[in-house]
C-alpha cells in the first residue's frame, strides 16, 4: 500500500467546537428559510421520506455521551482528503470522481442469520431511529488521524430490528460494486472488488459502533461514504466500511479485503495498537491533519476503557 507524506498544515485551521455550532445553527436557519426545505424540520433524528441531498443541514441532533472532546478537523480537511479506492488512489481523487455518485434511490440487503431478512430501502432502514452527532477520532494506518463529528445511529440498533440467531457470530459488509460510477473499480488500485469487511458480533453490538448518514450536522458528502457507512473508532480508518449495500451475519468469519490483498500485512481485528508496527511503518506516532507535531498514538485510538474488554486473553501483540 502506498504511503503518503501529509502535507504541514497550520494548527490555526483547527475549527473550534463553538465555532462549528454557531456555523451549524446558522447552515440549519439558511437553508430552512431560504430553500424552504420543511423536511429538515422533523422532530430530532426523523427523516421525512427520503434523505435529504448531500451536503443538507439536518434539524437539531440529539448529543452522544460517547463523544470525545478534541478538537474537530475543519470539514474541508474531512471532505477533501479520503481514502476511498473505488474513485481513485490520491486522497483527493474522491471529492472530485464521487461527486455524480448515485445514493437516491438506495438500498440495503440484511441477509444470513437472521430472523427478517430482505433487501429494505435506506429510508426504511433509517425511519426508525434517531440520529445524533458523536465526534469520534479516525486513525488512519497511514499515521494520519482526524477528528470528525459524525451523524447516525447504533449499528446494534439496526441488527436487534433483524434478530441475529443463535448461529450468528460474524457480521459481514460489502461497498457498492458498479465499476461505470466508480472509476476506481475498473482502471484504478488493484483490489478484489466490491471491497468487504467484518467485524466479530460483539464488536458490531457494541454502543461505539457507529451507522454514519452524516458528518459536521450535514447529508455524508459522497466522498465519505454516502449515504450510508461503518464508523469504528477504536480501529484503523479502513476497517469502516463506506457506501454499504450488504449486511450478512454468518457462523464463520468473513473475509476482508486488506486482509485478501496483503495477509501478512493486515489482519481481520486492525485495532489501533502502537506497540505494533505495521511491517513498513511505524504506528507510535500520528499526524492529526492541521496539527504541524506528531503526537502519541492511543492504543485502541483512546477507546481502551471502552473496548479492550473484548479482548481479553486475545494475543494483541502480533500485527492487528
């Protein structure tokens, strides 16, 4: 995998929290008055029947507890430097090949091992749940991190509509697979495509995991993932799977793409583990986008209290 230099950007850039409110109550009120969009004045975390277009301002989100305090990354740094392989390998190949992205009309398919499965519309998916803002940090295995201020719901929320079975111990997701509006697929990085992860039952149950429809209180810009992505926080960025069409839950593990493309590189866990190198490159240390000093990196990105439980008697001393 290619390793990227990032660019020194000024720690001035950094967006103050009550600067993004203020801005974000005033996005809400512009967009309500001037484009009438009635729409997003449903009550907190409804949807009318359909989601709002990309870059809409959602109505008043509810506040997590499982928010952390940084410092947020400006939303033009989180929207304009991705890693999403299936529009291009430069981080800004994204913003520009994802923008005629199709996310309406949207579908996405539970199947496996459980009770109700079938193939739902995204507003079917999304209607009964509530949304709310949770700012997580994003470490990237490339040494980079952000601090983003996400918008969705408990992926455990979604999984308990559909009653996992007694069989049940892996979830499996799948990306979109159409090659005419993803360049990436067809002429850019060499990966079995459609890209796939997983996550163990107990991972995707826990109150972290994060469904995304949003990001900095407004519609998931395509480029991070629209309409629907997995947010993670305590492992590594690729782990959170963008633009899901499938969820499968299985007895067995499922395979992932990373782990497919480069075995002795990336494992099925990628939890964010200082203490051990990725094998070209050191994980001790991360560059947060708009600070110019490394810092130290936290061993599950600082979610130990929350997570390392899962964990225990496992070997984290092997890679991932």
């Amino acid at each position: 995998m290619r390793k990227f230099t990032i660019p020194s950007i000024p720690s001035s850039e950094i967006t103050p929290e009550q600067l993004y409110q203020e801005r974000r109550r005033f996005l809400r009120h512009s967009i309500e008055t001037s484009l009438g969009l009635a729409a997003l004045s449903l009550a907190p975390g409804l949807l009318a029947a359909e989601l709002p277009p990309a870059g809409a301002a959602f109505a008043d989100l509810g506040k997590s507890v499982h928010s952390s305090q940084d410092p947020l990354t400006p939303y033009e740094k989180v929207s304009r430097y991705n890693n999403f392989y299936e529009f291009g390998t430069d981080k800004s190949d994204p913003a520009y090949a994802a923008k005629n992205l199709v996310t309406n009309p949207w579908s996405l398919t539970i199947s496996g091992e459980v009770a109700k499965p079938g193939t739902y519309t995204l507003e079917d998916i999304l209607r009964p749940h509530a949304l709310e803002e949770r700012i997580y940090r994003l470490r990237c295995v490339e040494g980079w991190s952000m601090v983003i201020p996400w918008v969705g719901f408990p992926l455990a929320d979604l999984l308990k509509r559909f009653q996992p079975t007694a069989k049940a111990r892996y979830v499996a997701f799948e990306t979109l697979h159409d090659p005419a509006q993803m360049p990436g697929q067809r002429d850019g990085f060499s990966l079995d495509w459609p890209y796939v992860e997983g996550l163990r039952l107990d991972e995707a149950l826990h109150p972290l995991t994060l469904l995304a429809v949003g990001l900095y209180g407004k519609v998931l810009p395509n480029q991070n993932g629209a309409p629907i992505r997995l947010v993670v926080p305590w492992k590594y960025g690729f782990k959170s799977i963008k633009s899901l069409v499938k969820i499968h839950l299985s007895a067995q593990q499922p395979p992932t793409s990373w782990n497919k493309s480069a075995p002795n590189e990336y494992g099925f866990y990628a939890n964010v583990n200082p203490a051990v190198d990725h094998p070209r490159w050191s994980q001790a240390k991360e560059r947060r986008i708009g600070d110019f000093f490394k810092r130290e990196t936290l061993p599950f990105n600082g979610y130990a209290a929350e997570v390392a439980g899962l964990y225990t008697g496992m070997d984290l001393r092997t890679f991932f």
